[in-house]
C-alpha cells in the first residue's frame, strides 16, 4: 500500500551525492498533516522495523507508545509543547519513545540507549517512507508529564522524544510562520561532518 498526496514535495535544497538512495535523501520532517486513518497492518510493520535495530548488548531498550485512536490522541497531544500541538492535531498517529535507563543483564546504566532509541527511530521513519508516509520528531514534550500521564515507571524508562505519522498535507493549512518553514532543510557538506585520519592539532 502506498499512501498519496496532491502535494509534491520540493527537495532542491538538497544534493546527495551519486549512489546514495533516495530514501535518504528525501527523509523529511514536515508539520502539515492529513488526518488519514492508518491500518493496523501497516502500522505493524512500521514499529516491527524499529525491533531490528541494532543495540549494545542486543538489548534493544526502546519502548515506542503512541496513540490507538481518536480516543486516547488528545492525551498524546497535550503532552507536546503547545507550538506542536498545533501542527500535530492533524497527524495520524503521535507517540513517544523511551529509553530503559539500566541494562537488563546487570542493571548499570545503560550510557548508550539513547544512540539505540535513535537507531530504532531511523528504522521505522525509514519504514514509514516506503509507504508515502511522514514522520515528525519532537523534542519540545512535557517532559516532566509524559511518563505519568501514559503510566510508564520513571525509574527505568527516560522519554526520549514525541513524534507524529502521518500523511503529508499542503503548506497552506498552517499558520503564517510555519508555512514559511515548511520546505526541505539542506545538508551540512560531507566533509564538515566525515574526516579520514586524524585532525590536527590546535595549537
């Protein structure tokens, strides 16, 4: 199933070098959604991509919750910073991600569960794109809130990130600042953030 827009998505911002595939390159974070109904299979395969990514000791310490329904959505939505929520009302699908604070196999923290929460999360957005959907990462939560609001214990899971899915909409449903961000960001060129041995010495 491929989902479909009449909106085309301009990405001359960006310019990926020879070989590098699309699904890269064209991974992007808009704000203005379609409400659109995913179906559950769908959404299953979207979340089974992120249980393959890789993780320190396979321990795999992401726990994803997101909304089951127009029931639960406006719990998930008041947990965003008011500046998301008024993009995010429109999405299919919000949820959040966690990080298990300590390592299951001896209980010491766990320094790099962050980085594998990160891993999942490029794992399912990727998976989402190879339906025609989009995703959002959020950072601006209510940090403080959302593990009591969705009964997720504090002492050993640490939020993450919000996010949304959705399909992608047209830039003119949003307010006036927003539809002037809503294009696709350029790149940092490859070699401010890739370097072959090691760099010099400041003096």
């Amino acid at each position: 199933m491929q989902f479909e827009t009449n909106y085309t998505v301009d990405f001359k911002n960006r310019s990926p070098l020879d070989g590098v595939d699309e699904l890269f390159y064209k991974r992007w974070s808009p704000r203005s959604f379609k409400k659109t109904i995913i179906p559950e299979d769908i959404l299953n395969a979207i979340f089974d991509a992120a249980r393959w990514a890789p993780s320190c000791f396979n321990e795999q310490p992401w726990l994803i919750v997101t909304s089951s329904g127009e029931e639960d959505f406006g719990i998930f939505l008041d947990l965003l910073r008011e500046s998301n929520q008024e993009w995010a009302q429109n999405a299919s699908i919000l949820g959040f991600i966690f990080a298990r604070k300590n390592f299951s196999h001896n209980q010491s923290p766990n320094r790099y569960s962050f980085f594998d929460c990160g891993a999942a999360w490029m794992a399912l957005t990727q998976q989402a794109n190879m339906y025609g959907l989009y995703t959002h990462c959020m950072g601006g939560i209510m940090r403080k809130e959302v593990n009591k609001k969705l009964n997720v214990p504090e002492d050993e899971y640490e939020v993450v990130c919000g996010f949304a899915i959705g399909v992608i909409d047209t830039p003119e449903k949003l307010s006036e600042d927003l539809a002037k961000r809503e294009m696709p960001s350029s790149r940092k060129s490859l070699i401010e953030i890739w370097k072959q041995g090691k760099l010099p010495a400041k003096e």
